[in-house]
C-alpha cells in the first residue's frame, strides 16, 4: 500500500532531486510556500523566447513536494509557455479528479496514488502553483492556501 | 515509583476502560486504530455520545427562558455542567465559571474584555516561547490596539521557560502574563503556581491556558491563585465548541460584557440596557446547549476515573515511549523537559514529518504532523514540522510498540 503512494520514481526523485539549485541567470523567480506544513520553494526559470530553456528549484519539504518539483523541472524543459501552462492543468486533473488523462503527462503519472491521499494534494501541487505564478510574472509568493 | 503510583499502574485496566471508546474499535486501512492524537482532540466515551443523545431525543429546549417541562429540564442539565466544572477546576463559585466554545475564545474573551479596559499605552504583556497560536495572537492583536508592548519569555533547549528571564519581563508596566499549563508542541509542564506568584509580585494578572492541562492533571484554581484558566470541552472527553473560562469574581464584574445578545442582559429599552450578573453577562445568545451537557458527562466520567489514576497511567505511557523512541537510530526528540505530559514531538533525520505521518497513518497509527500552531516553537528548534505523538489514559504500551515497528517501516521506505 505504501508503494503505491510512493512509487519507485517518487522516492527516487525525493532522494536525489534533479535541477536542485539555484540559478543566477534565470528570467523567471518566484517562491511557494505551503502554509499548513511550513514547506517553502524557490522556482527559477529560464525563457528562450516563448520557450522554457530550463528550469530548476531550491526548498525543502516531503518526499513528494521534492519529487514533484524534480519531475517538474525535467519535464518542463523544451516546452512553450501554453504547453507549460497546459501540463500543469493536465497534472491538477490527475490528482483531483477520477478522469484518466494520462496522455502527454509521461514519467508524471507516478503521482496518481496522490489522489487517495487528499491532505497530500497540496504537496504535490506546490511547485506547480509556483510555477504558474512564475511563468505569469506576478511578483508574489504562491501560497496553495 | 511511590507505592501510590504503583499501585494504580497495577489496577488501571485500560482495556476495559477502552471499551467505553466506541471510535477505538475500527480498522484504519485493514489495521487496529491507534489513535496518538489526544493534544489534537480526545475521543468521547459512550457517556458523553449518551449525554447528547438524551438532550436531543427527550430534552431539547433552550435554557433560561421557557416556564415549559422541558426548558427546565434542559436548563437544570446545562447549569449543573457549570457546577460540575466548577468542582473540576476547584474554582469558589459558579459564578467565576463562563461558557466559552473554547479555549482560543476564553483567552479572546479576557483579551477583548479586560485588555480594552484596563490595559493602557505604553503597558505590557507577557507571554512565553512555547505558547500556541491562541496564546499569541490574540494578545499581539491588543497590544496593537491598545499601542501595548509584547514580551514573550524564553526557553531552554529542553523546552523549560528560564524563570530568571522571566522576572526580568516583568515590571510595573505589566498588566498581564499568559502562559500555557502545557505546551501542546512539547509536553513541557510550566511551574505555573511559582509563575503566578511571580506576576503577582509585580502587580500583574495571570491567565493560564489550560488546554492541554486538563485532562492530564489536576487543576486548582485557588490553590494556584490564577487570576483566569480557560479549557475546551473536546480535549477533556467532551464534545468541540464549548469550553469554560474560569475567572476570579472580582476581577469578572469589573470587565464589561464581551458580546451583546439575550441572555446576558437584565433590562433593555432603545435608550440603555443594563447587564446580568455573572456569569451570564458574559454569554450572549443562546449557547451551545448540547455541547454543555455533553461536557458534563465527559467531567463526571473522569472524575469516576480519577484524574490521578489518569496522570499515573499516562505518566507510565510517556515513560516507556520516551525510552522506546530514543532507542531509534536519528530520531530525536523535541521537548525533554524535566516536567512533562504524554507528548512526544519528535524529528527522524532526513525525513519530513508529512511522509512519516502518512505511512504511520496506513498502518493505522494516527498522529499528528507540522508545526502544531505553535510556529515560534519550531522556529526555536530549527525545524519545520515535527511528528507528533500525544497520549491519553486509553493508550497501551502495545500501541507504543506499534508505533516503534510503524517508526522503522518508514525508514525503511526513506532509507
């Protein structure tokens, strides 16, 4: 039951977080933070164009907040801000509803267990809500409250 | 171990009193529950469901109003709640006994009330390091209305408040100190009698924040000279919602009424109203009447147990987990005050206490995860979270052993 949850890639990515730092050249900041457990995040992206170049995070927090912003990060790379923004739709979808919209979230879909698990939605979203905020430019903390 | 003490450990037979706890008796994903989440809230007993069961089945009517069978029956169960917690807090009178939802709204009460009469600019408050949200907030909130000073007393790396610090806070600008029995982050007990003195020494009022000090230990309002204790229903077995605010007499009748509404007032006419005595000037609207019976049963039904015998069995609880958990490779244990209640908070090396709290939780084991609404604690300690074990007299040492083997699977999973 547990691995369920936490599936091979989720605890993979918890323990060696890939794009875990910062970045000095990035042209997108934003931080998220999570109010209910104190878990903060650092987003930093780097745009070519309409294209997300790069992307990586600082924080800490669980095993699935790391892990999401991990996967996150590797999966963004190469995409348009709308495809960025529509992943991020596609991704809420899974862990919030029954629909079964996997297509295009490839090594994403680890988090479907995340679903049974409603106090730990929010883990997961975190760095996707910091993502919005970043690729929206709005200068503020994104809070999942 | 007094002969006393032993002697209860030997005749305490928690597995019969587990039996009155009809929610201790289900699976949680295919396991026994092993509820560690009494500071959160405590379970009720059949005595309490009972209670409120009877009230809305053969006497629900409001109380204090109707000349009808029923108004009176319902009146008379809800005042002998007063009673009771009266005897409970060993306070001298009903009319020292306020109902409040809660302890946040008793603490609220005697901020809004007695802050916004008596304290003056440039006056102080003193609270501790170690205070809930509840303890903090709504003093900060009058400080800043009334252009009053904050002060919060420090604490040691086990968790005690530094007492030599503490009397350096106070002065005759102090108005009042606010201090929590037990803090609910740690399980640290506060010498609050010594602290009171204190206070008083200097002139100032002492308010106790009993929540987590109720259903643990004995509470003597006048043996400590507490100028104000405030407690919640649902963490002393009763239902969530109501709660008392103990408050010296004469300090109440010198406070102006909290809310406006019925019941608290005598005559009322579009040019001037004049209040109730104590305590009703103080309960506008009608109360939650339910809950107030309700928190009668649950105060009779511990004192059919013995608070004493309750303090024993948990003490013996705290005892054995403490030894059991510090045997654990990284775990470390936040809050090992020399004086302290069945709370165990703690922080395992690398691993964030929302996994550890979901993979207890799949084995049945619920206990509590993050910052406790006690931020300024887990600032202290340096750490985000902690994992939170909290005891009541309905525990085993077997669920203590659970919750060891369910403390190792989690490693495993992070390992």
């Amino acid at each position: 039951m547990v691995h369920e949850l936490y599936q091979e890639t989720i605890l993979d990515h918890s323990k060696r977080p890939r794009n875990c730092h910062a970045m000095a050249d990035a042209d997108r900041k934003a931080e998220g933070f999570n109010p209910l457990c104190g878990d903060k995040l650092k987003l930093y992206v780097k745009m070519d164009g309409d294209i997300v170049r790069d992307a990586s995070f600082e924080g800490s927090g669980c095993a699935i907040s790391t892990a999401s912003a991990s996967l996150m990060t590797e999966s963004l790379k190469g995409k348009t801000r709308t495809e960025a923004l529509a992943l991020l739709e596609k991704f809420h979808d899974l862990l919030t509803t029954d629909a079964t919209v996997s297509d295009g979230l490839g090594k994403l879909v680890v988090f479907c267990g995340v679903r049974d698990y409603p106090a730990r939605v929010k883990c997961a979203t975190l760095a996707w809500h910091t993502l919005k905020s970043a690729l929206n430019g709005a200068d503020q903390v994104a809070s999942t409250e | 171990m007094s002969t006393l003490t032993s002697d209860i450990l030997t005749s305490f037979d928690v597995e019969k009193l587990r039996e009155d706890f009809p929610v201790l008796k289900q699976q949680i994903h295919g396991k026994p529950l092993v509820y560690l989440d009494s500071a959160a809230t405590a379970q009720k007993p059949y005595a309490v469901i009972e209670a409120i069961r009877h009230f809305h089945e053969v006497d629900c009517a409001n109380i204090h109003r109707g000349v009808h069978e029923l108004s009176q029956r319902s009146t008379a169960a809800y005042e002998q709640t007063r009673t009771r917690a009266r005897q409970f807090l060993n306070a001298a009178s009903d009319a020292e006994i306020v109902f409040v939802r809660g302890t946040t709204e008793g603490i609220n009460l005697v901020a809004s009330s007695w802050g916004h009469r008596h304290l003056k600019a440039g006056d102080e408050i003193v609270i501790s390091a170690l205070e809930h949200h509840s303890n903090i907030v709504p003093w900060q909130m009058l400080c800043e209305a009334r252009d009053a000073r904050l002060r919060v007393i420090p604490m040691n790396d086990r968790g005690e408040l530094i007492l030599e610090e503490y009397e350096k806070l106070l002065n005759a600008r102090t108005g009042l100190v606010a201090v929590a029995h037990i803090s609910n982050a740690l399980g640290t007990v506060n010498p609050v009698a010594e602290m009171i003195a204190m206070a008083h020494r200097a002139g100032a009022l002492a308010l106790i924040d009993g929540a987590q000090a109720a259903p643990h230990l004995r509470v003597d309002v006048r043996a400590l000279d507490a100028d104000f204790y405030a407690f919640s229903g649902h963490k002393v077995l009763g239902p969530t919602g109501i709660g008392i605010l103990y408050g010296k007499q004469a300090l109440l009748e010198n406070m102006p009424p909290y809310q406006g509404g019925g019941d608290m007032i005598r005559t009322v006419t579009f040019e001037k109203t004049t209040y109730a005595d104590l305590p009703y000037k103080f309960e506008a609207g009608t109360p939650n009447i339910a809950g107030g019976i309700g928190l009668g049963a649950a105060l009779e039904y511990i004192d059919r147990i013995g608070i004493e015998r309750i303090a024993a069995w948990e003490h013996e609880l705290l005892r054995y987990g403490t030894e059991q958990l510090e045997r654990i490779p990284g775990l470390r244990i936040i809050g090992t005050a020399r004086e302290k209640a069945a709370v165990i908070s703690f922080v395992i090396e690398g691993i964030h206490p929302h996994d550890i709290g979901t993979v207890l939780d799949l084995d049945g084991i619920a206990v509590r995860t993050g910052h406790h609404c006690a931020q300024p604690v887990m600032d202290r300690f340096h750490v985000p979270a902690t994992t939170r074990a909290s005891l009541a007299f309905y525990n085993t040492l077997a669920e203590i052993d659970k919750l060891v083997a369910g403390i190792h699977k989690v490693k495993e999973v992070f390992a």
